[in-house]
C-alpha cells in the first residue's frame, strides 16, 4: 500500500507544484512590475528588489496554496480516473478510503500549518515588506495610510476602507479619540470620503458627508450627533513626528484578538478586525475543504482530465472566491456576525463535497 500512497502523492506533488507557480505569478505581476520599475528607473539594488520580493511571497502563498491544492487533485486524480488506474486499483481490491486519505491526511497538515502560517509568519513578512518598500521610496518618514489600516496619529486612531493614491483620497473614514487612560468618553467623526494633505506640522482632512459624536458636556453619559456636509479637521503634530500606520494584516492573531477585546470595551465597532482575523482562519483551511471536493471529482472525471480538471477548478475556485468577497462584504458591514458569516465558502465547498462523495461511493 505504501507505493500506491507514494505514487499519488507524487502525482499530486508536480501538478501542485506547477499550480502554485502559475497562480502565484499571476497574482504578483502587479507587484513584479512595480519592483523592476523600482530596479530600472530608481536605481535600487538588486539584493534589495529580491528582499522585496522573498518578502511578499508569504502574503501571495495564503491565497495561491488553497487553488494549487485543487488544481493538483483533480489533476492527479483526474488522470488515475483517465488512464483507468482507479478501476483497476479498485478491481484488486483497493478501497477508495486507501485511495484517497494519503491525500486527505497531507491537506489538513497543510492546513494546520497555514493556520500558524496565516496568523504569524504572513503578518510578520508583510510588515517587514511594507517597512522596507517605504524606506526605498523616500529618504526619510512620510506619511503612508494603508487600507484597511490602523494608523496612529498621537491620540487619535484613523481607520480607512478604500484609498486612491493618484487623488489623495480616501474612502470610508473613522477618526478615533481616546482619552490618555483610555477609559473616558471618545469621540469620534466618520465620513464617506476625505481628501488628506499633509503640512509640516500637520495632517489636514477635508471630510465630505459624515457625522460628529462626541460627549454631551451636560450629560458625558451620552452623545451628541452632529451631521456635516463639509468639515475640515486638523492634527497636528511636532518636528518628525510622524503618524505609524499598521495595516491589519501586519498584525500576529494575538495583536488582533488584544485589539477586539479593546474595541469592545469602549464600544466600538469590531467588524474590520474580526473579518480579518476569521479570514485567516477561512483560508487556512480551504485546501483540505478543496481536497474533500476534488478528489471525488477528479475519480469522477473519466475523459480529458487535464482540461476538464483545469477547468472544474478555475470554476470552484470562482466559486469560493465569490463566496467568499460576499461573506467579506456582508461581515464588514456589519449585516452578519463575522464569526458565523465567514464559514460561508467552506460550508458551501463541504456540502458540494458530500454529495459527490456519496456519487462516487455508489459507482
């Protein structure tokens, strides 16, 4: 049994292997770009673009593993079914579970391991990117939001959704102000949009279309609701000290978690820190929740298994993706509890998974 176990894991391992070169050169080519424009026209090192680039590669490997995973069983498979390799192995009396739990075992310690990965190794590798990539493009500090941010500004905490560099805007902005022991009243504005310009001693927002709450001098208990069309708000700040902005997905699981629990104490909103942190546990396990819905396709599969394997994965990984960027949209929101919402893909792909595990356990 142990040389059937290795001849599938080796069919696996060289179309995962190829799956996950393709799909990650095609997620990073954005990224490619920009760091032969930064060797080319900037000048800067060679060793220092490859740094770069060693360190963007855990961030692309969270979402490029799952979809190798898939392509690699349905192709593996998809060709065992093809080549009749499966009838034959079944008519000596192999079961399907011999079959398929060396695939089964492989992808849940895979996920185990992108559970770790996803939660440290990743978060560490992008903050040390995105450190690096601001000290190549100016000589010293400048101010930098990042979307989906935290970015401190003294006592203040900026959260921004969307932001578009070219126009210096911003989308979905949340001012933040705590008092020094944290415990006081807040305030807080929020705005559609801003536009952000930045002074020597000071970073100047123009919001459009939001609110203003704050305490209400006569009873603290309570907040007083201001709507604005326009408003200017400044914050000022001294010689180089400059605002750190920290991007959720820097943040180690431990960090995040201390930051919901925080949130939670004063009121706030938790939905943004939440999804982050369900989403890494989502996409941890994607490849064994892609493993339990391609191995009975691809036994499935009898006729041009590469083709009709690349193209049933290109569509479940649609799929799930899809599902995935609405379960994102609707926990973000606020529409539905982040901890339910977020297993929406996974749930789907499981339940696809046992019917067609109870179709091929009838053939």
């Amino acid at each position: 049994m142990k040389t059937i176990h290795r001849y599938i894991l080796r069919e696996f391992a060289e179309t995962f292997i190829f799956g996950l070169a393709v799909f990650s050169i095609i997620l990073l080519l954005d990224q490619i770009f920009q760091l032969i424009d930064l060797f080319l026209s900037k000048g800067v090192h060679i060793l220092t673009i490859t740094k770069l680039f060693v360190l963007i590669l855990p961030n692309i490997f969270s979402l490029t593993i799952p979809m190798a995973t898939l392509l690699g069983i349905l192709l593996a498979y998809g060709r065992l079914s093809e080549d009749n390799e499966v009838t034959a192995l079944r008519s000596s009396g192999v079961t399907f579970f011999t079959m398929t739990y060396p695939i089964l075992v492989t992808m849940l310690v895979l996920s185990m391991f992108l559970v770790y990965f996803n939660h440290y190794i990743s978060p560490t590798t992008h903050g040390r990117f995105r450190k690096l990539y601001q000290e190549v493009l100016s000589q010293r500090p400048v101010l930098k939001f990042g979307e989906k941010a935290i970015s401190n500004i003294g006592e203040y905490r900026l959260y921004v959704n969307k932001l578009d560099r070219d126009s210096n805007s911003l989308q979905g902005v949340n001012i933040y102000k705590f008092s020094q022991g944290g415990d006081d009243p807040y305030w807080r504005i929020s705005a559609s949009s801003s536009v952000v310009s930045v002074t020597k001693n000071a970073v100047i927002f123009n919001l459009f279309n939001g609110y203003w709450q704050k305490p209400n001098p006569s009873r603290p208990g309570n907040l007083v609701h201001m709507n604005y069309d326009y408003y200017q708000f400044i914050i000022p700040f001294e010689g180089d000290v400059m605002p750190v902005s920290q991007s959720l997905k820097e943040m180690p699981a431990t960090e995040l978690l201390r930051e919901i629990r925080n949130y939670k104490k004063k009121n706030l909103s938790t939905n943004f820190l939440e999804t982050e942190y369900w989403l890494r546990w989502i996409l941890a396990l994607a490849p064994f929740v892609f493993g339990l819905i391609g191995i009975p396709l691809g036994i499935i599969t009898e006729r041009g298994s590469k083709s009709i394997g690349f193209g049933l994965s290109m569509v479940i990984i649609f799929l799930y993706y899809f599902l995935l960027v609405a379960a994102l949209n609707l926990s973000e929101k606020g529409l539905a509890s982040p901890a339910l919402v977020m297993w929406l893909p996974d749930f789907a792909l499981a339940a696809g998974a046992l019917f067609f595990w109870r179709k091929m356990l009838k053939s």
